[in-house]
C-alpha cells in the first residue's frame, strides 16, 4: 500500500511539507508506504490541448507528470498539498495536476484523493475547493478529516504551533489508511462496482 504525496510549495521544508511530513509519517505508523514528491520548484508548463495524451498513452511533454502517472499506476491514494495564492492553488500544482488527471489513462476509480492547503492567514477553503475536483471528477473517494485539511502558519516552525491543524493531518491519514485497506478489501470480496463508457452531452448541436 502506498500513498503518493505531492508538494506543490516551490520551498521544500516549507509550511506545506510539514503537513505533508505529519501526514507521511502518521501513514507509516498505520503500514502504509508513502513518497513525498516535489514538484512546485520545477518548470511545468500547463496542459497545451494538443490531444497527443490520446495517442500515445502520456503526456507529450515528457517530464515529472509522467514521472508521476507511472507511480500513480501502482499507488492507492493520492495526496494533492499546495500554499495558497491569491485564494487559489499555486499555479505550477495546477499545471500538474491538469496534465496528470487528463493525459492519465490508467484506472484511478476507487483510489483515495485528499486535498490540503496551507496559508498565512486566508483563501484555504477555496483552494481546498478546487483541488478537491480533481478527485471526484475521476471516480476517487475523497479522504476528510475532522475539520478541511488546511494548517495555517508564515513558515515550517509556525505550522509547528497550529496544533489543530497537525491533528488534523493525522486523522486525515488515519482515515486515508482505513480506506485503502477497506477498498482493497471491498474489491477482494465484492469487485469494483460497474464502470459505465463515457457519455458526451452537448447542447450546441444543430447550432
């Protein structure tokens, strides 16, 4: 079992990852693997609705995301972690995670998705908001916690003093770590449940 944990804070010790790192190590406790990955310092650019995802299986752009599709393929839960910027995600996360979700072709219904943000002062509930749709529009059962997964702090050392947002990140992984094992269970016992084709509806036609 394994849950892959992105952190899209271009600093790597930052506030982010210290949620990040409870949320790791609460997760080893529970026997569950996890790999924290870095990717707000890298140069990703945005999806570019080439459509070549389509093709050939990957994004076109050959770089972390399909580092992490890879990973994803055998992972059972995914973490999306990110500081809030003007009330929103930072914009190399998003970037990310719009070329992951729409290049990636493998299965990801019935993996565990979690949200969590991290900021200063305000804009978290709307962050969490949208990255928390990447989950549900791909068939993941989103993880919650006992309050949104959000810690509040202007560096690592104030996140240390948000004791309640820590709290948090260990019952968000205890929750995550239960899922897994109960899904993987679920499946063993029951199978996934009946995966319909797509459907496309417009209402442009005949226009």
């Amino acid at each position: 079992m394994k849950v892959l944990l992105i952190n899209g804070s271009p600093h790597a010790k930052g506030c982010t990852n210290r949620a990040l790192e409870e949320i790791r190590d609460t997760l080893k406790e529970e026997g569950v693997d996890s790999e924290i990955i870095q990717v707000g310092n890298k140069d990703i650019r945005g999806c570019v609705s080439c459509g070549s995802c389509s093709r050939i299986g990957k994004c076109v752009f050959d770089d972390t995301v399909n580092e992490t599709a890879e990973k994803l393929k055998e992972a059972d839960g995914l973490v999306l972690a990110s500081p809030v910027y003007y009330a929103s995600p930072n914009g190399t996360l998003l970037a990310f995670a719009d070329r992951l979700f729409y290049s990636n072709h493998s299965d990801l219904r019935m993996k565990v998705g979690a949200a969590v943000v991290s900021a200063r002062r305000a804009g978290t509930t709307a962050s969490f908001d949208v990255l928390n749709k990447y989950f549900s529009i791909s068939q993941m059962p989103i993880v919650s916690s006992r309050y949104w997964n959000m810690v509040h702090g202007f560096t690592a050392e104030d996140v240390e003093k948000d004791k309640e947002g820590l709290q948090t990140m260990r019952i968000l992984a205890r929750n995550m770590a239960f899922m897994i094992k109960a899904i993987r269970a679920a499946k063993e016992s029951i199978g996934l449940p009946e995966n319909e084709g797509g459907a496309f509806t417009s209402f442009c036609d005949g226009l």
